[in-house]
C-alpha cells in the first residue's frame, strides 16, 4: 500500500499583478487549480517549459508564496503561513534546492559556517566539536571526501557540481522530510549531472525523503523520477507513472516535451512518428490573457472546435494516469482513434 503523503498541494492556484509603463494594471494566472502529493521514499518530476509555472508550484509548497486559492497540506493539517516557532519546524521538514548554487549560499562564509549554521538553528548540533562532527559527516554524505579538506573552503573554491553538493549538504543538515529540487542540474556542466541525480536517488533511498524534482528536460526526469507530472501554461495537463508517461503519453503537449528531448528517441514516442513540426511549435500563451477553452489549443495539431471554447475536464486511467484532454473524453473516442490509425498508416508507410 502507497504511504501517506506528507506535503500536498490541492487546487491551489497563484495569481500576481502587474503593472505596465502606463501604470495600467494585469493579472498573470501563473498557477491555477494544481495538486500533486509528495510520498515518503517517491520522487516526482514536475515537467514543461520555463514560465509554465513550476518554480512557483514549488515556492507555494515552501510557503515563500501563499497560495490565493487551495491548500497547502503538512500531514493532512491546512498551513497558510508560518512565523516563529512554526515556521523553524516548517523548514526544518521542507527544504528547497535551488537552481543556482552560488546565488543560494553566502559567498562570504566558509562551508564550515554554510553547514553549522544550519545544524545550529534547528538543534541538530551543540558545541564546536560536536557542530565540525556533523559537518564533516554532512560533507561526506554528498560524496565531499574528505570531509576535512572541503570544511574550510570558501564556495568561490568550489566547483559548481561541489557547490550544489554543499547546498543539498545544508538542506539535509535539519533532516527534512522533503526536498523541493528546483531544477537542480540545469546549471552544472553535463559531466557531473548525473552524479547529481545519482545522489538525490541514493539519499531518497536512505532517508525515506519525499522529493520533488522540477525540470524541462522530461530525459532526466524519466531516469530519476517514479511519477512524472506535466505542467502547460500553469495548469497540470497530464500525471501518472514515469513509465505511462513516458511510452504512452496521453496529452499532446506530452509528446511535444517528447519530441524535444535531446535523445536517440527523440523523434518519436512509444515508437509513433512525430504529428509535430517546427511551424506547429509556437510560444507558450499569455498568462496575462490565456486562451480561451485548453490552453495549449493554439499549438495543438488534434485541436478540435471544443478545445478552443471549453476547458477539458481530467479523465482518470486504469493504469493510473490521468490527463486533461478532449481526446480522451468518451464523446471524443473517434477522434482519438482516428489519430491512432493515422499514426499507423504512417509507421506502415515508413516501414
């Protein structure tokens, strides 16, 4: 049986207003009706193209944003907002790694004071002695052997895959109960990413942590994750197991983030041939005014009268997926099954 999930978000939605030169008001709807749980020992990759909306999914999660609409869930209780005593316990259990990791370390302190610090704030170390202890053992957890050599170094000293290893050293220094990767190896050399990924999977391992990996790069996310989500446009198109996701993507814009992996396969998926071109791409929409009906319409080669006035509701599987998508409505079927003869006709044709 799945365990209970320890952080969740349930159709929380994030709206921010803007103004231009004129001083004229806007809305951008960055996020809207989302839900995702983050399980014990489960690591979920939050997937789609930047400014869909999945660093503020996230920061809604770490309660940086307060969501305007839907919950936020700790062990099932409502959390709006902490300060104080909560708010030390609250990220004691939910850590965030960032996209860069020079940016989210002080520049100015030594890893020695990175680490302890952290252990020291959440009572995890007490006195000099024992506080260097912990911070070598920290150290050597991310693979910084020794640990000795690293612990008075400064991050200019420190290569960027080092410098991202002593940002997960600090986030596992409170032993937290989540981790929220925001894009994590996006700015590391090629070489060292998966040693990255690598880690995070031996620590969600060992520790039983619930973890969210945010990328745009759906190659990595299959390698790491055991549940993919697909984000378009602030909403969650499509959800399910990696494996689901990945050989029988259910929502187009799946197959679009398919077809833009840099990989051997990248042409097709699930061994179909590619419905997308270059002239069909397009940009993702306005979230100050977002289409009207499916947001991804526009782009969308399946795109039917329906899609450009409603909103698909989400159609559960049996194989424990779901997807937001006309296509797989039961009043629809035909035109599903006339998009799987034609992508037949055409594997037959290439034959």
């Amino acid at each position: 049986m799945k365990p209970t999930p320890v952080l969740q978000a349930r159709n929380v939605s994030k709206y921010f207003t803007v103004r231009d030169k004129m001083g004229r008001s806007s809305t951008v709807r960055a996020v809207e009706n989302a839900s995702l749980d983050l399980t014990p020992g489960i690591i979920v990759a939050l997937v789609g193209e930047s400014g869909s909306g999945k660093t503020t999914l996230a920061r809604m999660l770490a309660l940086y944003y307060p969501p305007n609409d839907g919950d936020i869930l700790l062990e099932g209780q409502p959390i709006r907002s902490v300060r104080g005593r909560a708010a030390r316990d609250y990220y004691g259990r939910v850590q965030m790694l960032f996209q860069d990791p020079f940016a989210s370390i002080n520049s100015l302190k030594s890893v020695r004071h990175i680490l302890g610090r952290a252990l020291v704030i959440h009572g995890r170390a007490k006195g000099r002695k024992d506080v260097e202890a912990k911070v070598v053992e920290l150290l050597e957890r991310v693979n910084l052997y020794p640990g000795s050599e690293f612990i008075d170094k400064y991050p200019h000293e420190l290569s960027g895959g080092q410098r991202q290893r002593i940002v997960i050293a600090r986030a596992l220094a409170v032993h937290p109960q989540v981790m929220l990767g925001d894009e994590p190896i996006s700015m590391l050399d090629v070489s060292i990413r998966l040693d990255i990924l690598n880690l995070l999977n031996r620590l969600r391992d060992e520790d039983q942590l619930a973890l969210l990996y945010i990328t745009h790069d759906i190659a990595s996310a299959r390698y790491i994750a055991d549940e993919i989500k697909v984000m378009y446009a602030g909403q969650i198109v499509e959800s399910g197991p990696t494996e689901r996701v990945i050989q029988a993507p259910a929502h187009p814009y799946t197959r679009l983030l398919l077809d833009s992996s840099p990989s051997p396969d990248a042409a097709t998926a699930g061994g179909r041939d590619s419905r997308f071109t270059k002239t069909d791409l397009g940009e993702l929409p306005s979230l100050i005014s977002p289409p009207s009906g499916c947001r991804f319409h526009p782009r969308c080669p399946h795109v039917m009268d329906i899609c450009r006035t409603e909103q698909p509701p989400g159609l559960e599987a049996a194989d424990g997926g779901w997807a937001q998508c006309w296509l797989h409505q039961p009043a629809h079927e035909g035109c599903r099954d006339t998009e799987e003869r034609h992508d037949r006709r055409r594997e037959e044709d290439t034959a």
